[in-house]
C-alpha cells in the first residue's frame, strides 16, 4: 500500500477544509483502506471524520425526508421510528 497523510477532523468546517485541500472521507468502516491496499482506489490523503458527532444519527427534514448522517451506524438505521 502506498504511504498517505493521515488527518482527523473535529468539525463539520474542517472537514470540508480538508476535502477542499484533496483528503478523502474516512467514516470508520475499513472499506477504503482496504480498496486502497487492493490499488482499486488511490489517495495520498485520507481525513477521519469521526469525532464529528453532528455527522451521525438520523432526522427528519423540512419536508418529512430523512436525513441519515454519514457516521450512522446500520444499527441506528434499523432502530430508527422513521425507518419502515
């Protein structure tokens, strides 16, 4: 695997900071790393976002959609009262 610069975003702001300067979204599963070992994706930077607590759970917007963050666990979603 080739060596990549790792950083850890405490913020929504920073988080688009860090895409803005090329980072690619780290959630916590290990699929990326795992595509990035298999040279089926490549990044020289990776961010982690999850210590962005606003990034998971589910709501509901405006117009009665739903909102999944992107750090919700399946779990969550299979909980959740507007899940049928």
């Amino acid at each position: 695997m080739k060596a990549f610069d790792y950083a850890t975003a405490v913020t929504p702001s920073a988080a688009l900071e860090a895409a803005k300067m090329g980072y690619k979204f780290k959630a916590g599963g290990i699929d990326l790393v795992d595509r990035l070992k298999e040279r089926t994706e490549e990044s020289d930077k990776l961010v982690s976002i999850l210590p962005i607590k606003a990034m998971r759970g589910i709501s509901e917007g405006e117009e009665g959609e739903m909102i999944i963050g992107p750090l919700t666990t399946l779990a969550e979603l299979a909980e959740n009262r507007f899940v049928s």
